[in-house]
C-alpha cells in the first residue's frame, strides 16, 4: 500500500494555554455590539429622514429604502440586546482567553502598524518589514530566513503586481530613490 | 439540444494556451488555499481577484472559478492526512476520512474524496449546463416587480432556513443592505449616508468589505487557536486509484443521493456545509450497519465530498440565470463580474454568451483537470503545511491588503479592509452570520433599484407585487419562508406534520 509511515510534524511553540482565564464574556460582547448597531442605525435612520425618506410625485425619496432598514436594524439590535441581557445571568460562554487575546494582539497591533506604515512609506516597504519582523519576533525563526523570506515575497509581488499586470500599488520614498 | 452546440462553443473558446495555463495556475493556487490554514474559498478568491482585473473577462472567470474548484479540493486533503479540515465543508470527510489515514489507507481516501468530488461537481455542472439557460429565458420575462420579489425570496429564505438566531440574521442582512446604499444614490443623484466624508462617497466596495470580512478576520481566528500539527504523509500510486474507482459502482445510491442533496442545497442558499452533513448523515441512516461510520469507511468519505462538491458548484447556477449567488464565493464572484463591466442576471446569456459558455464548459475542464492535478501531486501539496503560520500570516495580511487597495486605488479601501476584519472577527465570535451580509452587499444596490422602479411603475402601490400569478406566488413565498418557523410550530401543534424525534442512542 502506501507510505503512510512519514509523518509530517509543525509545532506551534506560542501556542495560547488551554487554561488561561477569560478576558471576557460572550454575552458582554453581544450586549456592546448590539448597543453599537443599534447606535449606527440610530445615526443612519436619522442622515436617511434628512435626505427625505417619504414619498413625492416620482416614486420614493433616496432615503425611503435605507431608512426603513435602519428601522429593521434598530429592531434586530434592540431584540439582540434584550436577549443577551436575559441569558446574560445564567450562561457565561468565554468570547476570548488572555493567551488567546494576546495572540490575536500579536497579529493585530503588527497589521495595523503595516497599513500605518504602508500610508506614508509605501506598501512594498511595509510589506518588507511586517513579514520579517512577524517572523522574527512572533514565529521565533532565524533572522537570515526571515529577512530571506520577506525581501523574496515582496520582490515577487512587486514584479507580479506593479511590473506584470500594471496594478500600481502606494509606494514612498525608497521606490522614488529607485525611479518608480 | 440547443445547449449542446453552445457547450461545444464554449470549448472552442477554452481551448487556447493562454486559457488552460490560466486555469493550471488557477487551480495550484486554489489548492494551496484550500490547504493553508486561515484562508478558505471565498478568501482565496478574494485576495486574487485584482490579479484579473487586466484580463478579459473570459480568463478572468475561468481563472477565478478554477481557484474556487481548487480550494474544494484542497479541504479534503488537511481532512484526511491531518484531521484538520481546511474548510468548513470538509468537517464531515474528517469523520472517516481520518480513521482511513490512521490504519494507512489515507492514499485510497484520499483518491475517494477527490473521485467523489469530481462526480458531484459533474452532476452540479450538468444541471446548470440544462437548467441555466432554461431559467434564464424564462427570467427575461421579469420584469422590476419580479426581480425585486426574487431578492426579497433569497433573503427571507436566509432568515426562515437558516441555523442562526433569527435576529442575528436580520441584523447582518440589514447591516449589509444598508451599508450598500452609501454614497451616490444611483437613481436620483443624491448623497446618503456619507456624513461629508470624500472618501464615502464612493461607496463601500463589496469586495474590501469581503477581504476584510473573510481574509482579515480568519487570520485573527485563526492565531487563537494551538497551530501545532501532526499528519500522515501520503503518495498515491495508480494502483490505489484503479482499485477504488473499479469499487464505485457499489455506492451509487450513495453518490446519487449526496449529489441530490448538494445541487438541491446548492441552490437555495443552503450551502456546502449543510450538505455535507447531510450527505453523510443520510448515508449512515440508510447503510445496513450504521455503526461502522466513524471508524473509516469509504463510504463516509463518499458521502459528504459528493454533497459538498455538488453544492459548491450548483451555487453557481442562480448566479449564472438570475444573478443571485447562491454562496458567499458566488456572490464573490458575482462581485467580479460586475467589476468587469459585465451585469449579471438573465441578459448574461444572450450578451456575452462566450463568457457563459465559456465558464461552463471551463467547469468541466477545470474538474477533470483538477481530479489529475490533486491525484498526483498530494505530497507536494501536504508538506506546505510544514511552512510555519508565523510566515504564512503576514504574507496573507499583505496580500488582502493589495487586493484591497487595488480595486479603487484608494488608501482609504485598505482601512476600511482592517475595520471589516475586526467586524469579522467579533461576529464570527458572537454568532452572527456573514454570508447574509455578503449577500445583502452584493445584491443591495439591484434589490434597491428593482423595488423603486416597481414603485414608480405603480404609483406607490405595494399591491404591484401581487399583480399577477407569477410575481404574487414568489413575493408569498418568501413571505412564508420569512415566517417559517413560526408556521412549522403552528402546523406541528394542530398535528398536521410530524415531527421527528431525535432516535434513541
């Protein structure tokens, strides 16, 4: 038969532990985002009366449709408010572990910082230093591969976007040095 | 036999070096996305999109569709060697397609997945090769009235069928809807909802929201989990395929059944993930020794790989007849065509009817090519997992951040692509379902458009939408599926359908 005596093996040597405490619950998540929604529909419903959201001799006003899903959307946050607010009591399902929220901050705060970077350096340098510095700081793997790793793929990207199919991507300083 | 001659057609307008180089870097690329964790189907299409933005619209979809076919067969591949299904749809394949790895028959469930695959998406793309251009021409009767009835169907569709909390349904649909209506009223000219902004008045581009949504988001989800990961390694030698494909006949019944399940489900906005699951519950029900499930049977592989397949392709049917997209990668790609300048719903038949075709007939080649493709270059494909996720992980956030950026050329698209991941993510979290939203996002503007110039038309009077036997059963249809589950409740109660009580264990 075949050889399935090869195994394959990756370990994840940041992994979150599995007994880490809760940050925060469902529940509290679902009531904050349905205040959110419900907050977001106010302010739409209201922009949407502005624009005029009843009937003239043409047919409805621009505003007609979006206003009354503004309604429908107040309604389901409102519902989802209520609901969450009765179970809250009882049920406390975890919505994120602290390991988990860390790790979720490890890849989150360096994405950020990319599109921070990619708006004023341009997105081939912050391409460069996200994927070398997640690797290197987050995944623990050698600098020289890291670095490799990062100058090849955002290589290979600028020759396929920029230079292959004409999709021109924000660029700063150091490709102005080179002539882009 | 009029869809024959234009199947042949579409072949003709295949068969060119350009295409099938096309649809060979289409697939390898769906592959891979399929097997890398935190990127999926409709991810993986997403982030490639702006590659097509260049092309004809002919390679562009061809490439794009191939993609997609890719990743339904990457799914199974993490499935069987690791346990670990890449896709939502391939949870049900890990039940014994797992088992056969552990007793070292991961090469015949392996070749059983991608066989039963290619056999539900053939059965998927023969029903739309027959079915699409009948539907179509008789869509091109509708008129706004119609339309807009047939959009109000699918959304009430998602809120009565569906398995979330009805009100987190609402909440995503209406949410989606509404956020496709920023910017520049298409009929009047007006601003809506840009509170001043210039960068609002473009508009929120469906396609930055689904990076966000489904790109950003998985990442974000996927980091909480532990990465580490142990597997078998497989080769598949033409021995082990011979002997599995000499042994289809017997399951028949099965692959027929979960093809009718996944085309049937496919195209009511049930999805691949229900359909595997039901493909593979029924055929435990119906197998003479039920128990033997779970332990690694070729048939639990069968089951749920035909069913997926079979919806993941069907999915493009209302797409293709009626521009309704019948998933979340459907709707991505309706997304597309639009981009491309090309309006989807009925007339797509008979104005572009290379396009079509050629799409069509690229769904029969895409699956026998991909079957090939998968069969001989599994290890190649299994060892990418070796690839550490800390590398993987940044090389994705930046490529859905070009693909974000590229589809306007705006800075701003590439925030809102980061606000619509953290979105993603709480939602995903809290229960609340994405696929309505895409949904609403894609088609809000046409549902918008529809109601308004059958308004017009009648004066103001909603009694349009039942002013004739067409128009009227569809609009009290989905009202009924709307309240469906309140109706089921009253029905059961007065005793009119029975209930199925769970079978004792």
């Amino acid at each position: 038969m075949s050889q399935t005596d090869l195994e394959i093996v990756v370990d994840d040597p940041t992994a979150p532990e599995d007994d880490s405490p809760a940050v925060v619950s469902s529940g509290t998540i679902e009531i904050v985002v349905c205040l959110l929604l419900l907050a977001l529909a106010v302010t739409l419903g209201y922009d949407n009366w502005h624009t005029g959201a009843s009937w003239d001799s043409t047919g409805p006003e621009p505003g007609y449709f979006p206003f009354y899903l503004s309604v429908i959307l107040a309604g389901g946050s409102l519902y989802g408010l209520v609901a969450a607010l009765i179970t809250h009591r009882e049920a406390a399902s975890t919505f994120v572990t602290r390991a988990q929220a860390r790790r979720v901050m490890a890849v989150f705060v360096p994405t950020l910082l990319f599109c921070l970077v990619t708006q004023f350096l341009g997105l081939y340098v912050a391409s460069f230093l996200l994927i070398a510095g997640f690797m290197r700081l987050v995944g623990r793997i050698a600098l020289w591969k890291s670095l490799l790793t990062a100058f090849l793929f955002t290589a290979i990207m600028f020759v396929t976007f920029d230079v292959a199919f004409d999709v021109i991507m924000p660029k700063g300083p150091l490709e102005a040095a080179f002539g882009y | 036999m009029e869809a024959l001659g234009l199947l042949l057609h579409g072949f003709a307008v295949l068969l060119t070096w350009k295409t099938l180089v096309l649809m060979m870097v289409g697939l390898v690329l769906g592959i891979f996305v399929g097997v890398l964790p935190g990127l999926g189907g409709p991810n993986g299409v997403a982030i490639l999109l702006p590659l097509t933005f260049t092309m004809d619209p002919t390679s562009a979809i061809v490439m794009l569709s191939c993609i997609y076919w890719g990743a339904l067969f990457g799914g199974a591949i993490t499935s069987i060697l690791f346990n670990i299904p890449g896709e939502a749809w391939s949870v049900a394949t890990t039940f014994d397609g797992y088992p056969m790895a552990q007793q070292g028959r991961a090469a015949e469930a392996l070749t059983a997945a991608f066989t039963s695959s290619f056999i539900g998406s053939l059965v998927a793309v023969l029903l739309i090769t027959f079915l699409a251009p009948m539907i179509s021409s008789f869509a091109l009767k509708f008129g706004p009235p119609e339309f807009f009835a047939v959009y109000l169907l699918t959304f009430c569709s998602f809120v009565g069928l569906g398995r979330e909390a009805k009100h987190k349904t609402v909440i995503s649909m209406s949410l989606g809807l509404l956020l496709a209506g920023v910017g520049m009223d298409t009929v009047s000219g007006q601003l809506r909802m840009t509170f001043g902004s210039a960068e609002l008045l473009r508009g929120i581009n469906f396609l930055v929201a689904v990076i966000g949504l489904f790109g950003i988001s998985e990442i974000l989800l996927t980091m909480e989990e532990r990465l580490a990961l142990r597997g078998h390694a497989a080769s598949i030698s033409l021995r082990v395929v011979l002997g599995v494909w000499r042994d289809l006949p017997k399951y028949w019944v099965t692959l027929l059944r979960s093809s009718f399940i996944g085309c049937w489900l496919g195209i009511t906005p049930g999805g691949a993930i229900a359909a595997s699951f039901m493909g593979y519950n029924l055929a435990k029900r119906f197998a003479k020794d039920p128990e033997s499930f779970g332990k690694g049977r070729i048939e639990g592989v069968f089951a749920p790989e035909t069913a997926a397949h079979a919806s993941g392709t069907s999915a493009l049917l209302p797409m293709l007849a009626l521009g309704i997209p019948g998933s979340g990668t459907a709707a991505i790609l309706l997304g597309g065509l639009m981009v491309w300048g090309l309006n989807p719903g009925p007339l797509l038949f008979v104005e572009h009817k290379d396009f079509v075709w050629g799409l069509i007939a690229s769904m029969y080649l895409g699956n026998v090519v991909g079957l090939v493709l998968v069969l001989t270059t599994v290890p190649i494909f299994a060892s990418i997992l070796r690839v550490p996720f800390a590398a993987v992980a940044p090389m994705i956030v930046v490529s859905c951040a070009i693909g974000a950026y590229a589809i306007q050329n705006a800075m701003f698209d590439i925030w809102l692509m980061l606000g619509f991941g953290v979105v993603g993510y709480v939602f995903k979290k809290i229960g609340i379902p994405l696929a309505p939203f895409t949904l609403a996002l894609v088609l809000g503007s046409r549902a918008e458009d529809a109601f308004r110039l059958s308004m017009i038309g009648s004066g103001g009077d909603l009694k349009v939408f039942w002013s004739n036997g067409l128009v009227g059963s569809i609009t009290t249809l989905a009202i009924a599926l709307l309240f469906w589950p309140l109706i089921d409740g009253l029905l059961a109660r007065v005793g009119w359908t029975q209930r199925a009580r769970p079978a004792p264990r």
